[in-house]
C-alpha cells in the first residue's frame, strides 16, 4: 500500500466537508488499499503542516474556535512550492473574473509535479485549455468532478462510464439555487422577490445573489462541460446567458395550466451548429429534467446509448467533498 | 498501440448490436488506442473463425441472409478453448433455471485465461460468487453492465464513480416490458390483457411474458446487483417476487386519484436487515422512479453523496451493446 500525501488548500465549508470525509472514510481507504496523509491544510490567514500527517479532528477544531488553521503564517503557495506531497486539494472560492488565487495554486501545482483535485469554478471556466496542456506537459493528472453539479458525477459519467459514445448534447439543470426558487415560486404562487428572501434566510441563496439568479454560475459550469466532454475550447464569454430575475409568478402560473414548469436550463450541442447557453425554458411535468427542490439534473445524449438522465444533489458540503474523494480515489488507483 | 483479440459467443440481438457497435466504433476505438480483432463468432448452428480478424459486415450479413454464421460447425465450447484470443463476449439467451450454456462458457474462458464480458443474467443470478471467485482465481476480468438496466450504468456507476461512497440501497425499474404496461394502463385507462397483446404485437412483450410479468427478470438483476454491489452473496431463491399480472386498472385509476403511478419496483438494501424483493408500488408522479414508457431507472442512496438517481434505456440491442462496449473499453484500458 503506497501512501498518497496532499494538501487541502483553502479551508471553507468545501474544504473542511474534504477533512471530515476523510476522517469517516478512513478505515474504508485503507481496507480500500488507499492509504491518505494531509501534510498540510491552509487557509487565508496561513497554513498548518505536518509531514508525518496532520490530525484532522484537531485541524476541524482550531478552524472551528479560531476561525483558521494557521498555526504558522506559510502562505498556501507556499506549501504548493515547498512542502513535499503528491496531491493538491485546490478548495478556494470561485472568482470568475480573475480566476484567482485558484488559477496559480493549480499552475504552480502542475509545475511541481503534483495531481490536482479542484471544486474551483474559476481557473476551468477562463482558461481550461492552458491548464489541461499544462498537467499534461507536467504528466500529472487533474480532476475536477466537484465542480459541475456537487453530488451528481457527469464528468465521469460522460468520460468514464459512457465510454464508447459519443455524448451529442447535454441539456441540465447545475444551479440548485434557481431550481430551489423557480419550484417554490410554482408550487406556493409566491414572487420572485419573496422566494428569494426566504432562500437567502435559508442559506440556499448568498446576500448577493447576482452569481447564482442571473445565470453564471451555470454559464460557468456549462463552459466546464464543453471543454473537458466535447473538447470544445470556450471561455465563460462564449456563453449566451439568461437568468431568472425576470421570471413572474404569472409565468408560472401560465405553464402550470399547460402541466409545464420553468427552470433555467444549461445546453450544450457538439453538432454542426455548436450550442452553448443558459436560459429559463418550459418542461413539461413529466419530464426528466423537471426536478424540484435544490437538485441538479443532466440529460445527455449518447449516439449509441441513448438518452442518460442523472439526477443528485448539487450542493452541499459533504455531498461535493464526495465528489472531491472519488477524483482522489481515481488518482490513487492509477498512481500506486 | 495492443490488439485486443475477442471471440463473439452467440449472435442473436445482442451479439448483432455488439458486431454492429465495434464496426461502427472502429475509428473511433482505433483513435483512443483500441484495436479489437474479432477472431471468432458463434451461434447454436456453428462458428466463423478467422485469426486474422473477421470482416464483421460479412459475417452480419451471412446471418441475416442464411440463419448462421456458420462456416464450421466448431462448437462455442471448442471456439472458448482452442481459439487464441484475450477475451470472451457471452452473448447467449439468458436460462434462469440451469444458467446453461452461458456458466459453461463463462467458466471454461476463465480457466483458459480469457476476461469475459456478458449480458447474459443466468449465471450471474445463480451462482455469482463461484464467478467471481473462478475470475480472480485466474487473474482475468468479469465485466457485465449490460446485465442490468441495458445502457443505464448502473454498475459502473455505483462500483467506479461513486467509489468512496457505501451504497446504502437501490429501488429502480429494472424490466421495460412491465413499464410499458403498466404506463399504458394508466395513461389509457386500458386493461392488462389489451395493453399486453398490443406490446406483443410491438415486440416489447415476448410471446411467453411469464418472465417479465411475474417479475423473473427484475428478480435476476437484483441478485446481480445484491451480489456485485453490496457483496451479498443470494441466488434467485433469495428474492421475494410479485409481479404485475393481478394489477387492474381500477387500482391505476385510484392510484392516479392519488397523482400516484404504480411501478414494478425491485428494491435491495443493505441494511441490519438485508431486503431483496421485487413487487408493485405506489409511486407518487413527481418522485424520480415514476418513469414512463420502457425506460429504466435507479435511485441509488448512499452515505455521502447523497440520493444519486439515473435512467435510461433498459433494453434495445444498440443499447445493450453500448453496456458491453464500456466493458470492453474497461478492460482494454487495464490490459494495454
């Protein structure tokens, strides 16, 4: 059993669902033949290392009553240059303008020869294309499952398990926060602006909505999509966006008569004419892509397969820290 | 670039769409690093061999217009045993008393060093643990996706994708042929009798449907799933079955009062009580197993990444054999 050492950079609710999976998936990792030590956690305010592996439980506990984990002021890149390890948990915020400080862990990571696990929007929705030649020139492997759809694996799904098929389109619901508003809107005939604020009561919506509601956050994911599944090379800007904060009760009022909902749905098509946008559409009830609630939904179309529909929870942070540990087993079954 | 050398063990629908698939994906296969010979094709009349690769075109079209592929009346068994090649493709009619002739062949390709991919339920419903066993024992890969759900991946997904997570249970419509019916009695307002006829007059119910409508066939992929999945260790007998034929459409009518379906659901769980059954059920309308039509669908809980729901086509000789190409490429993958 070859030991697997990472770091988990940035330590939010992300990276902190990544230590807890880690603890409660011990025992099954090692029995699994997988053996993990954290040497290193960081955070804004600095980092804490150990290269005999660091003890979560403490980690959790410090971040919990300090508000952080430094227990030195070693910056995450720092750690990335100089701490020897074998795998980057890249775990900071998405910042779609600058793709910051995401872009730089990952790059720096390549460049010193360690795999990169990330749930960072950012870096892959700018400039997927550089860092994919990049972990390629380095020969290490980069995985980004969390970062499209939480729970829901449509990243491996489309380039693992659908192997063969060649995936024409992919139509799907990847923002819970829009879902969770369009459903509640429907089903109690609330506004929008009402349902917003109890979204935002609820932790479902942040204070400045503008990233989720206006359709981004899916534009971003959607960009993510076309590049790692159809080899396309987009940026966020190609996205044609359309967001939610126009829909009225009425509209949804007016498709319920037709046994129809609006959700704001992301597309993506390989064919002659290649698609990409994100816009509210009408869906029939019955429908598979008519999914209430906070779940994120894909519907992809297989030449030989098929119509796949997948269906998960698409935020959470345990749920995307689930999709963080099968990257990293993914790493470790071809790296040991 | 490795050749992989594979035989094509019975050659009705399934065995068709695998030959049909690998010609059609030939490019395709070749550009990722696949090359896959096929050495040999069988059916109950007789075997085609050509250790230099055979031209599957001819031999699709030699059966179509004759009845056989047969240009030797080499036995399947001799084909398993004497023919140099790296992997089996069982695609005989499943038998769920006696499991013949698939055990046969699937155990004689084990003991002559040859991975085996199958869609072939028998063997894997009886005695699934002596499979598997006999697999290792010999180092070779046992694949067989297209066992349950056709081109829905339920198998690949809750072993690869969804590694790390403990799958806690499975509920799904795993038979397309009682979907059908029970959709079509619903929606129609039709009896059992009239809606079976009309799906055997589509080719969606066989002549005999005893085997889709007592609920056999559901009961034989939950086995296959209790055993691959959750490392249970049942056999057919294990499974308590009721099937759709006592259903009426009275009891749809109230269901639909309801805004219920009625779904023939197989169910395992993994829990201090091991469940295993197959019977009908109330389904409310919106909830993700009430598909429609002949489509499949799993609703898979597990411990982190939450309710993990997919669907897909259940069956179609394409389909099935786009289960048994993402096996093929798994194991081409592991061995090249």
């Amino acid at each position: 059993m070859k030991t697997i050492r990472l770091s988990i950079i940035g330590f939010g609710a992300v990276g902190q669902g990544v230590a807890r999976v880690l603890r409660i998936k011990r025992d099954y990792l090692v029995r699994s033949g997988i053996d993990i030590l954290v040497v290193a956690v960081t955070d804004s305010r600095g980092a804490c290392i150990d290269q005999n592996g660091l003890d979560l439980k403490v980690v959790l506990q410090r971040k919990k009553e300090s508000g952080t984990v430094a227990t030195s002021n070693t910056s995450s890149l720092d750690v990335i240059k100089n701490t020897d390890h074998d795998l980057v948990i890249e775990a900071t915020p998405t910042d779609i303008e600058t793709g910051e400080p995401g872009s730089t862990h990952i790059f720096e990571s390549f460049q010193h020869g360690r795999h990169v696990v990330t749930s960072n929007k950012g870096p892959l929705a700018l400039q997927y294309k550089r860092l994919y030649n990049e972990a390629k020139k380095n020969g290490v492997m980069f995985r980004f499952e969390a970062t499209v759809g939480g729970a829901m694996p449509i990243l491996n799904l489309a380039q693992d398990i659908l192997a063969g098929n060649r995936i024409i389109s992919i139509e799907g619901i990847l923002n819970g926060t829009c879902n969770y508003i369009l459903s509640r809107m429907a089903e109690e005939s609330l506004s929008y602006k009402h349902v917003l604020g109890e979204a935002q009561e609820l932790g479902i919506a942040e204070t400045d909505p503008t990233y989720d509601v206006e359709g981004i956050d899916t534009a971003c994911k959607l960009v993510i999509l076309a590049n790692a599944i159809f080899g396309m090379d987009v940026a966020y800007n190609d996205v044609e966006v359309t967001g939610i904060t126009n829909i009225t009760s009425e509209a949804l009022f007016l498709a319920n008569v037709e046994k129809k909902v609006i959700r704001l749905i992301g597309e993506v098509e390989d064919g002659n004419k290649k698609i990409i946008r994100v816009a509210p559409r009408l869906v029939p009830k019955q429908h598979p892509l008519a999914v209430g609630g906070t779940l994120n939904v894909a519907l992809l179309k297989t030449d030989i397969a098929g119509p796949i529909c997948i269906n998960g929870r698409g935020a959470g942070s345990i749920e995307t820290a689930s999709a963080i540990l099968s990257d990293i087993i993914a790493i470790c079954r071809k790296n040991t």
